[in-house]
C-alpha cells in the first residue's frame, strides 16, 4: 500500500479487518513501530472523530502527530497546476505539499467537495495533487468522493455484530437534511461493503438521487423504502445531494426519516450512522437512543480503522 485514498487500495480486506481487531484487543502492540516517525494531519475542513481517531491511533503505534488547519492557520491554497496566482490564493500546492513531505513521514489530508463543479469534484483534484506533490505516503481523512477511514470502521462493526451464518442484508438509507451534502460516505460505504463481499446490500433513496454507478455496481437500487428495509439486520442511514444534477436538494420528505415505525420491517436491525447527525431530521431521538442504534461503536472503530492503515503505510516505507 503507497497510499491510502479509497477501497482500490486495499488488496484484502479481511486481512486489514482481522489486523484491526488485534489491535483493539492489544492496542499498543505495535508501540515501537514508529518511533521517530511523525505524521501531519492537514485539516482543509472541520473534524472531531477522524482527528481524534487518528491522532489515537499513531499515539498507538509511537508516532508524533501534528495537527494543521489549513482553513485556519495557513494561507488560502491554490491547487490548479499553471494557474496565474493574482487572486486570493497566496500559496501553491506545488510549493507546500514537498514542505509538508520534508516534515512527515505519513500525510494525512482532509478535505470536502465545493458541490457546485461535479468534474472538480470527482477529479479529486486537491488530495491528488498532494499525492503528486508530498513525496509520502498520502492518507485520506475524508476527501471530495470518499470517506475510506469511515467505512473501513463500518466494516469492523458489522463484522463484529453480526455471527449467522450467512451474510447479512445491509441497507444504505438516504435521509433527509437541511442543506445539500456530499456523496462521500454513501460513495464509500458502497465501494467498501461491495468489495467486502460478505454482505447482500440494498441501497434505498428518492428518485432523482442515484449516486454515481462506479460506486454503486452490484448493489440493489430500491426506490421504495419500506420494501427495502425488509428483513434488514443494518441499516445505515446517510443524506446526500443529488450526483447527477450536481450538489442539489430535491426531496425533503420528512418520510424518509427512520423511525421505530420503520424499524418493524427489518430483522431487529442495527442502525448506523457515521455522525454527526442532525436529530430528527436524519435520525429520530427514538431511534438514536435505542440499544438499537450502534453510532457509538461504530466512532470508537474509527482509532482501530486509523491504526491498522498506518501501520501498513509505515511496514511498507520501513
């Protein structure tokens, strides 16, 4: 692995899934691994569970982590190659990102989509231009298609909680919000379950909301929620803005916001969410609050999701 930025750069996921329940049943058994390494966490974009997670996670494995936010205490970046800098932007990718590689061993980049330009967008151009630019190994911390540390711990948590023997449906719930939202962690959540293999997975939605069918192949596509979540045993509920007319909202009906009601047609299902959640508009406090809901479990895997990427960028670089 040079990089880590999406699913494709994971040869075995079960291999990374049975890594990263060692190290939640040993956490500091890797503890001298980076010794004398440090890792930039690079923050274009607020964060609570993925800086801290991953700030947990290098501590871990004895690695010093500094954290930058570019938004906040660094100037406003240009990423176009070429570009006539006469504009608001002061610095060049080009000029910082090698900078940034002289300082860290790993770097790890955190960014969202403009949701106004879908080639931009899903050019990722900003967190490719640090993989171009930085000389090390590159991490996603969230980037403007994909969220690769979210459902990698979304898939420790269905493994965990679920022990039939068969696979379990998994439904990918679009919910409604106030304000358009990326495609980030849909996009991923499907790239992941569906290279994972281990699951039968729905992903349910109003017209008009399909996301983009490079993620989304080999998924079930059911406009109707209440046959979707049929015999369901998890759901995870996610709002997004429409892929194809870019970054809009076209449907705010209050329906598609999972309640105990909807809850009765799924097989005692867990809910998952990847926070933070707007309660109820995405979520009811009913359901939040259940013993159904496993949002807490889910966060907590993010420093083992963290952990086992980091030590397989720091094996290969050793």
């Amino acid at each position: 692995m040079k990089n880590f930025i999406s699913a494709q750069d994971v040869n075995d996921i079960h291999a990374l899934l049975k890594k990263a329940l060692e190290y939640k049943a040993y956490p500091l058994k890797d503890k001298l691994l980076g010794i004398n390494k440090r890792i930039g966490l690079v923050f274009l974009n607020p964060s609570m569970r993925t800086r801290l997670s991953t700030q947990i996670a290098a501590a871990n494995l004895g690695m010093e982590a500094i954290v930058f936010n570019v938004d906040k205490d660094g100037w406003k970046m240009e990423f176009e190659d070429g570009a006539l800098m006469n504009g608001t932007s002061a610095e060049h990718v080009k000029d910082a990102a090698p900078v940034m590689g002289a300082y860290f061993d790993i770097l790890c980049i955190r960014t969202f989509p403009s949701l106004e330009n879908k080639e931009e967008d899903y050019s990722e151009q900003i967190i490719n231009q640090f993989i171009k630019y930085a000389g090390v190994p590159v991490v996603s911390l969230e980037s403007a298609t994909l969220h690769p540390l979210q459902s990698f711990a979304d898939i420790i948590t269905i493994h965990e909680l679920f022990r039939e023997p068969r696979k379990p449906k998994v439904v990918l719930s679009w919910a409604p919000h106030i304000k358009p939202l990326p495609q980030c962690v849909s996009n991923s959540f499907a790239q992941w379950i569906i290279k994972w293999g281990m699951a039968d997975f729905v992903i349910t939605h109003p017209r008009g909301y399909e996301l983009d069918s490079k993620f989304t192949a080999g998924a079930t596509i059911d406009y109707n929620q209440a046959n979707a979540l049929e015999q369901a045993d998890f759901v995870y509920v996610k709002n997004w803005s429409t892929y194809n007319d870019y970054g809009k909202v076209k449907d705010t009906n209050p329906d598609w916001m999972l309640t105990k009601d909807h809850m009765l047609k799924t097989n005692n299902a867990k809910v998952m969410h990847c926070l933070p959640v707007r309660r109820n508009v995405e979520l009811s406090d009913e359901i939040l609050d259940s013993t159904d809901c496993v949002v807490n479990q889910q966060a907590a895997n993010r420093v083992w999701a963290a952990q086992t990427i980091l030590s397989e960028l720091l094996k290969a670089t050793n």
